[in-house]
C-alpha cells in the first residue's frame, strides 16, 4: 500500500495571505461615510478649502475661526526650541492626573519634543518655564514680524482663543524656517502616537502636524490637527468629534485631497559603488574620465569585460586609489533610498514598494557606518544594491511617502523571494499587495508587529540597560584591543556602546545612537552575539565592517569559539 503524501506546505506569499484575509475582509468599512472634515491648506494668502468626505472633496469658502484647541504648544515649541533656553524634563508626581495622563507616569519624566507629540500642556506652562509676556513679545516681533497680531500676546495662548483660520496658517507661515524645521521634527512623532497612526497608514510620513481637540459654541465635541506638510505647507482641519475620533474616520479620505509634498532631502548617504566589481577605466560622453565629479554620459568598464551606462550630474566622482578607478557617490538620503528601490525592486506595486523603502532606510540606518556627517555604505549584494543611475520619479515618490521612516528594534533584513523571521519577502510582499494590504500591514507581518521611529531621532525608543552584558564588554575591550591592533579598520569605540534589551527580533548594533540591541550574556550564544555587534562598531569606517562573514569569524576567534 502506497504511502499518502502529506499536503504540501502553503508557500509564505499564500501564509501571509491567509493571516491578511479576516482584517481585509472589512476594508470596505473603513471608507463608510460619516460627516465631512474642513480641510485648509496652502498660501495663507489665497490658500486651498475643500469639504472632504468619503465621496471625495468639494470646494468651499475658508472657515472664519477656529480655537486654539492644544495647537498653542506648537507656538510654545518654537519659541523654546530657537530660544536655546535650558528647560528641564517635566516630572510627574501623580498630583494632577487629568492632565499628567497626556505627560507621563508618576515617578517619570518627559522631554520637550516628547511632550509636544503627547500633547503634554502641564510642560509648556508659561509659568513653569518662566517666560514672560514681555520676553515672548520681544521674540516673536523679532522673530517673526509679519505674524498676526495674536501671536505675540502671550495671554492669547490658551485653549479657548478663537482666532481666523487664515490668520492660523499666516502664523505658520511666519516661523522661520530653521526654527520651524526643529518643531517639524519634533511632530514627525505625532503620526507614530497610537491615537494618530491612521494619517501614517494613510498617509505615509508627509505630515508635521499637531492634533487638537476642544468643542463649539454649542458644547459639541471639534477636533482635527494642524501645521504643515513636510515641505513646510501650512495646513488645518477640523471635523465633528475628538481629534483621535476625527483622524480614525478621515484619514483614509485624505490621501486624495491633499498633495505628496517633496520634503527637503538634508541627510546624506555616501556610497561606494561596484565595491566587488573592480573597475577597468570610467569614460563619460565617449572620453576618459578625470578624478573629480561625473557629469554627463558615464560609461563603466569593469575587469570582467562588462559595461555599464547610466547618467550623473555631479553627484558620483571619480578616484583612483593605487591607480584604479573607484566610483563614489555623495546622495540625500530619500535619493538613497529610490534608487535602492530602482535597483532591488521597483516602484510597483506602491503598498510593496513602499514597505521595501521603510526595510532599506532601516537596513541603512542600522549598518551603515559614518563620516562627514553622512552615512557611509558599500554598493554589495550582500549588504545593499545601490543603483548609480538618477532614480526614476515613481522611486523617488515611494521614497519620499515614508520620508525618515524606519522601524523600530529590528535590523531591516530583505529578500526577493525568501521569507525569513524579521525578514521582509518582495515576492510576499507583492502577493500581499495584490490583496490589498497597506504598505505597513506588509511590514508589520514581515518584522512580526516592530514600530515605527524616525531616523536620527537620538529619542526614539527607550533603551533598557544590560548593566551585566555593559559590565562584560567594558571587561574585554583592553585585551580585543590589543588583539585587533593590526586589523585594517579596528577602532576601539570611545565611549562603549550601551547594550540595550531586545524586545523582539534579531540582535543589531544601531551605530546611529551607540546602542547594541541584544537580549544579554547568559549563554555562548549571547556573548557571541555581543561581540559581534562591538565588531560592528569597531570596524564602522571600514568595509570589513559591513563583511558579516569576516566580523562572524573574527567574533568567534575573539571568544574560542568553533
């Protein structure tokens, strides 16, 4: 009698689409109609209206006032923020729990960026930051001259003060734009708050805007949110209801009605291309090509008797380092990532696309090393593929939707067909796509539920100390120094990286903030995995870094290990 076979396992593309199947089949009830939302954005001077419901936008006249709502402690931000005042955190002591529930815990504390995106008014009290009338006149005057008039009475600044939309988005307007870019910072956390997660899901990371809540003439429960697009475009919305009510409802309507801005591009990513490629000669327009910036039609000729065209204006130079030529690249970070798109994927379909840009500026921010004041990474299969070539507009947009996204405690792993724990699959991805899933339901199911920071913020994510694990390296840096002195690269990291708890997934050094993400010292596994991670650190300015073969190895030599 013939063995049955057993059923063939369902591949992880058709798991994932099963595990999608109960939340998507609601999708429809996410769009049902409800009471339309105000929306205003644009020139203070002649800027955009529309009443936008289910059904889409229609234009109307701009509302006459709005109040303040908590919109006041953007105000406050700034004026804190460019001011360089020394303020200390706000500590909660449990004596005023109403309020101290937007702060922090009785016994914590809370920052100032962090009390912004929490909404956190018992912070940004006048009195407790001891800011005068006075003082706030003079600054903002000086500040902001053509700003309305109720922005420098600092009595204005309350919940209750009813002022003229358009004299609002005037307000924002005015800000400065370096003052203005240290608060658009700080709201970036806005969307990543629970209560506002449907505008990123939504979205993407194209708003700065600060949530408000108060009520009408008549009692009734107003809310919305209010600032700018990531491009620094003013804008306000109102609806009926809190404004966590106001953004569950909407935010799937908003996509269509308000533009993806082009944020500024300031972080910069510098690439070493075809690092295991070697490179013959680099010809541009027909002619060899001198050391210095590429402009034209660049043709690369490599060793193996393979060529390469691709364009560059000025952004890629041209070295030879012991006579060979070498091909560098000095980008924005959004370029960065759109062209990793190009060059691993492509921009279709969006909700995949856009999951692979969040994995690859994740990847980057955990691996890459430093220098300049950009991030620093090979061009490598077994790191990142990185096209030369400009990135195409679509690339560039996916980018852009998730501008400074990344995730949260994992290292940003990707495969074009291989699903892997905190592992993303472009093939999964893509069958996820086609069902209907949002780019962060994709991610969520690849990394196993990690969240969402924003790239340099040093405040993302509380590191929970390993004293133990801290204790054990701090131990072994004086003898691996001595025995790594005569490797290429080796730099004893000063000061030693703080080793933080792993809430989930795998083990990283996130060498942007100094941490070692692990899960502690208890067994040879983990000490492994501790000096793995310091490898990664120590070889930051130098390829071998990025070699995980070499760092595996040389971990294992450092320990004994087999």
């Amino acid at each position: 009698m013939r063995a049955s076979r057993p059923s063939p396992r369902p591949s992880p593309a058709r798991q994932f689409l099963c595990c999608l199947a109960a939340g998507l089949s609601l999708a429809a009830a996410e769009a049902a109609a409800g009471p339309a939302v105000e929306l205003v954005f644009g020139d203070p001077q002649a800027p955009t209206a529309l009443r936008v419901a289910a059904a889409g936008g229609e234009t109307m006249a701009v509302p006459a006032n709005t109040p303040l709502g908590s919109l006041w402690k953007v105000f406050m931000h700034v004026y804190l923020s460019a001011s360089a005042r020394s303020v200390g955190d706000y500590r909660c002591t449990g004596g005023d729990p109403g309020e101290e529930a937007y702060c922090c815990a009785p016994g914590e504390s809370i920052g100032r960026d962090e009390a912004l995106a929490r909404s956190c008014g018992l912070y940004f009290k006048p009195r407790r930051l001891g800011v005068s009338a006075a003082a706030w006149r003079a600054w903002w005057t000086r500040q902001a001259p053509g700003a309305p008039a109720w922005l420098f009475d600092l009595d204005k600044l309350q919940p209750a003060t009813e002022v003229s939309v358009a004299s609002l988005l005037a307000a924002f307007a005015a800000i400065n734009g370096e003052h203005r870019r240290t608060t658009m910072a700080a709201l970036q956390r806005v969307s990543l708050e629970p209560r506002a997660r449907p505008l990123l899901s939504h979205l993407g990371n194209r708003l700065r805007v600060k949530t408000w809540s108060w009520h009408d003439g008549k009692g009734r429960r107003i809310g919305g949110f209010a600032g700018w697009l990531s491009d620094g475009t003013p804008l306000w919305l109102r609806g009926s209801g809190s404004s966590a009510q106001v953004i569950e409802q909407t935010a799937p309507w908003l996509a269509g009605s308000l533009p993806q801005p082009t944020p500024p591009d300031e972080d910069c990513v510098r690439v070493r291309f075809f690092s295991r490629y070697p490179l013959s000669e680099v010809l541009v327009d027909g002619r060899p090509a001198a050391e210095g910036p590429l402009r034209g039609r660049v043709e690369a000729r490599f060793v193996n008797a393979r060529r390469l065209f691709f364009a560059s204006s000025g952004e890629l130079g041209l070295s030879r380092p012991g006579g060979r030529p070498v091909i560098t690249g000095r980008v924005g970070l959004n370029d960065y990532v759109a062209r990793v798109v190009q060059r691993e994927a492509g921009a279709e379909p969006p909700a995949a696309a856009r999951a692979l840009a969040v994995a690859a500026r994740t990847y980057l921010v955990r691996h890459a090393g430093h220098g300049g004041g950009c991030y620093e990474i090979e061009d490598d299969s077994r790191t990142q593929r990185v096209s030369p070539a400009p990135p195409d507009s679509a690339s560039l947009r996916v980018a852009q939707w998730s501008d400074g996204l990344v995730l949260g405690g994992v290292a940003g792993r990707y495969h074009q067909t291989r699903s892997a724990p905190q592992q993303l699959s472009w093939q999964a991805a893509v069958a996820g796509a086609a069902e209907g899933a949002r780019w962060d339901q994709i991610l969520e199911h690849a990394y196993g539920g990690a969240g969402f920071t924003v790239a340099g913020d040093a405040d993302a994510g509380e590191c929970q100390p390993l004293a133990r694990a801290e204790n054990w390296l701090a131990g072994r840096q004086a003898g691996w120094k001595r025995r790594l002195a005569g490797v290429p690269g080796f730099e004893a990291p000063v000061p030693l990286p703080r080793v933080c708890r792993l809430e989930h997934g795998n083990p990283y050094a996130d060498i942007e903030r100094g941490r070692i993400y692990a899960t502690g010292i208890g067994s040879t596994n983990e000490r492994l995995t501790l000096a793995h991670e310091y490898l990664h650190f120590a070889l930051a300015n130098h390829p071998r870094g990025r070699d995980e073969d070499f760092v595996e190895e040389t971990a294992r030599s450092l320990l004994g290990t087999p």
